[in-house]
C-alpha cells in the first residue's frame, strides 16, 4: 500500500500543494478514503466558493483516463458524482470532483439497520435509473456494490462513485472475468464461468434491494447463490415490493426481470403519501 502512515500522507499533501493549493484549492483535514493506489481528501474552492473532494490517482495513468473519460460523459447525470477539473501531474492525476456525501450506501446500512420499504423505494428507485442511465450509453461499472454508492443522510439522495475500472461493453456482451465481489456474482457465473452486464446488474440490484430491507445478504456462499432460492424474513412488506425483489433474484438470467422493466414495475412507479 502507498500510504502505510500520516508521514506519507503529508508528503503527498506538500507535494499536492505546490501545484494547486496555493490560489483555488484549500486542504481540508478530512480524509475520505485511502486505497492502494488513490486517496481521497476534502478540500475548498475559494473561486467557486463549494466544498470539494479532492482525488488523486497514483501511478494508474491508465485508471485516471478511464476515470476522466467516463465522468465527462456522465457530467449530467444527477446520480454520478460530477468532476469540475483534472490535473496531470508527473507522477499522478488528480480529479477535482463533487463533495462527497459523509456515508456510502454500505456504511448507512450498518448504522441503521433494516430500513422501512418506503426509504428502500426511495433509494433503489435512484439507484435503477442511475444503473439504466449508464447501460443506455453502454458502461459497465465495474464492482458495482453498496460501497460505491455514496449517500446524503439528510435527503437520500444518492451518486456513484469511482469509475476508473467501468468498461465500453453492449448489455448483451458475453463476459467471462469476473468483475464483482465473490457473493455479489450471480448464479450463471459459478455454473459457467460467464454472465451479461444486464443480468448481473438485475442481480445485483436484488442483492441491495434485500439488503436494504433485510440488513443482510441472502447468501452467504456460492453454492447457496447456485441452489438456495430467496428467502424473505418476517418483515410485512406490500406485494408489490415482493414481487419486484423475487423477480430480480431469479436463479435463470433469461427469467430475470431487465432493467428497463425495472424502471416501469407497479412498486417503483408507485406514489409513495
């Protein structure tokens, strides 16, 4: 890992401080996340007046320019964060883009537990056209989880994040590497070793919309996601929402509910008093 301790990590800041900090950009103390090869860290801009996070991507030229290329195609969709300007460096890039919200989707879940079926509609329902948003232009993202997905606590409104691994791939594409978290993969991939973005999306999605109600996943191994069928705990949900979260957890791709249907099922187009 880059940033085994705070001494690095100053470094870095010193570093970043000579090239950008000095007129526009004002460090901030708090660090939103650190991986192997970016952090994350909140910053001001003193010209535009918002608060902004600050990323910077380390030796991964590649992952920056998909990154780059990707949030500019997707500047106006309001369920991506948005990037208001890059900087190439001589030994990174780094991304000015959209203040982050305080928890991601993962975190909030583990704070609040089960949530009531009325704020699972609220959330999924963004979390739908924000995935039918990015298959109508054909991206792929990647490691699609609960922790890519970052949320307000106030308003629930929610935005996807990191997009330096999202592919150019047609939904009917044929995949056969797996690009998911072991127990978010869907059944076809432990039968035969391949899946398609639109059924793995369908999938997935049926994953967090069980989490949300639940605060747990259905499955625990990969045989169970092969043979064990969904099982709803005791929580009084409408039909409707049963109906929907069966249908996105079918084991057969072929039968599994598609994203465009998603968005005109009865339970996410209801009006929610």
């Amino acid at each position: 890992m880059y940033f085994q301790n705070k001494m690095n990590l100053k470094n870095v800041n010193f570093q970043l401080e000579n090239y950008l900090f000095t007129k526009q950009y004002k460090w901030s103390s708090k660090i939103v996340e650190v991986h192997n090869y970016s952090y994350t860290q909140k910053a001001y801009d003193v010209i535009n007046k918002r608060n902004v996070n600050v990323k910077c991507i380390f030796n991964q030229y590649q992952k920056s320019i998909n990154e780059i290329r990707y949030l500019k195609k997707l500047y106006f969709n309001p369920y991506c964060i948005k990037m208001h300007n890059f900087f190439f460096l001589p030994k990174n890039i780094v991304l000015i883009v959209t203040e982050n919200y305080d928890n991601t989707l993962r975190s909030f879940l583990k704070t609040n537990g089960c949530l009531s079926e009325q704020l699972t509609y609220k959330i999924l329902k963004q979390i739908v056209k924000a995935i039918y948003f990015l298959s109508k232009y054909n991206i792929l993202q990647k490691k699609f989880t609960d922790a890519n997905i970052i949320l307000c606590t106030t308003t629930y409104k929610i935005k996807l994040k990191n997009f330096e691994i999202a592919s150019q791939q047609k939904t009917n594409f044929v995949h056969q590497r797996k690009i998911f978290p072991t127990l978010f993969g869907p059944p076809e991939w432990f039968l035969k070793k391949k899946f398609v973005a639109e059924s793995l999306n369908t999938w997935i999605l049926g994953l967090l919309f069980y989490k949300m109600l639940y605060n747990k996943h259905p499955f625990k191994t990969p045989h169970q996601i092969m043979y064990f069928p969904c099982i709803c705990l005791k929580k009084k949900i409408s039909l409707p929402c049963l109906s929907l979260l069966k249908w996105c957890l079918v084991k057969k791709p072929q039968d599994r509910i598609t994203l465009k249907e998603m968005t005109f099922h009865p339970w996410l187009t209801k009006k929610w008093i």
